[in-house]
C-alpha cells in the first residue's frame, strides 16, 4: 500500500555519496494495520480502512472495542479511509510499515500545518507595506479593500488580517531520500506540514512526472 500514516519526528541532513547535504524530514511511518475493507457488493465502491498508534482501554468506547476486535488489532487512535482499485487485495489485520516505500520514490505528504493565531495581511498574504515616514499612518495596514472600484463592494475573498495557519496542508512531489526498516523511519527530502509528533499522511505523489 502506498498510502501510509505516520508521525513527525523532526528535521535533520544527511549526505549524499557526492558530499552533498540534503534537508531532510524523518517520520515515523506506521505501522498501519487494515481493520475493515469495503467492496462494491457491500457498500457501493473500493476502499480500506487503516489505523495507527495505539489508543488506551479507558479512552475506547464500546464500539470501537468490538470493531478492533473484529479486525483483531488492538484500539487505534488514528483511522482513516484510503480509496483503492482492487479492496479484495487485502485481508483484515494486514500490516503495512516503512518498507511500502523504497529510496529515490516521490510522494505526496499532508498534515496540519502549525497554528501562528491571528496575522496581519504582511505576515499572512506577503502584502507590501506603505510608506514608513512623513506621517504615514498605513505603515502594515492592508489600505484599500474595495471603495472607487467596481464592483464597489468588498469581493469574496479579499486578502485581510486573520486566523493564520492551523489547517490542512499538502506538500506535493517529495522524494524518499533513505527508508529505515529497522526502526521504521522514512526520510523525506524538504519541509513536511506540521509540527514535531503531528501526524502526517504519506502517500504516492499524483502528479510526479512518469
């Protein structure tokens, strides 16, 4: 399965065999255990449901036990459901760990992104600031939203100060620098969304060039 969810350990470099440094991300990736598969004749479409990272007996529910138990694997705190071609491919409890992915592979990874509270329209939009002397009183304000324009109203989605960060990101066409069997460890070459022990979702990038 190329579809994986994992754990941000941090960032670090590694060199290559020409001596050059790369920056690299490591994540923790699964291992993920497939607890329920869906099929056209059941529900309408393929799918798989994976889970990862244990979650404690008095912070599960009397479903969630019985569904994990089915699946027999014990409770997950992270579910998710990953759309495939062909769910009879795959059996209930199977594993996946970092060995699904191999060096030089390139992929895709969501997470969410760190929360930065409420900005101004310079440090969330990368807007130009105004004059900074001669009485200037816009020195970071956003100036103009609108007023002897047309239409003369304030349009959908106006570049303005608010809420930065803290949503879902995706940062596409990654490529797998070193995958680490042993410990289960990838690492991934650039920035990851996220902050240390956020969860990340690793998967084949979409729009890699074949």
């Amino acid at each position: 399965m190329k579809h994986i969810i994992g754990r941000k350990i941090g960032m670090t470099q590694v060199f290559t065999e020409e001596g050059l440094v790369v920056p690299v991300t490591v994540v923790e990736a699964g291992p993920i255990y497939v607890t329920q598969i869906k099929t056209v004749a059941t529900d309408g479409y393929e799918a798989v449901q994976i889970a990862f990272a244990d979650l404690k007996e008095n912070r599960t529910n009397k479903p969630q036990k019985g569904h994990f138990e089915k699946a027999g694997v014990t409770p997950k705190k992270y579910v998710q459901e990953v759309r495939v071609a062909n769910a009879s491919e795959y059996t209930i409890g199977q594993e996946f760990k970092a060995d699904s992915f191999e060096v030089g592979q390139m992929v895709d990874a969501t997470g969410t992104s760190k929360g930065k509270g409420t900005a101004g329209v310079i440090k969330r939009w990368n807007c130009s600031r105004g004059p900074m002397t001669h009485g200037s009183k816009h020195r970071r304000r956003p100036g103009s939203i609108g007023n002897a324009s047309y239409p003369g109203r304030v349009i959908k989605g106006m570049h303005m100060a608010g809420r930065l960060g803290g949503v879902k990101s995706t940062v596409q066409n990654l490529e797998v620098v070193k995958v680490d069997a042993d410990r289960n460890l990838l690492l991934i070459k650039g920035a990851v969304p996220g902050p240390r022990k956020g969860i990340v979702t690793i998967k084949e990038a979409v729009k890699a060039s074949k």
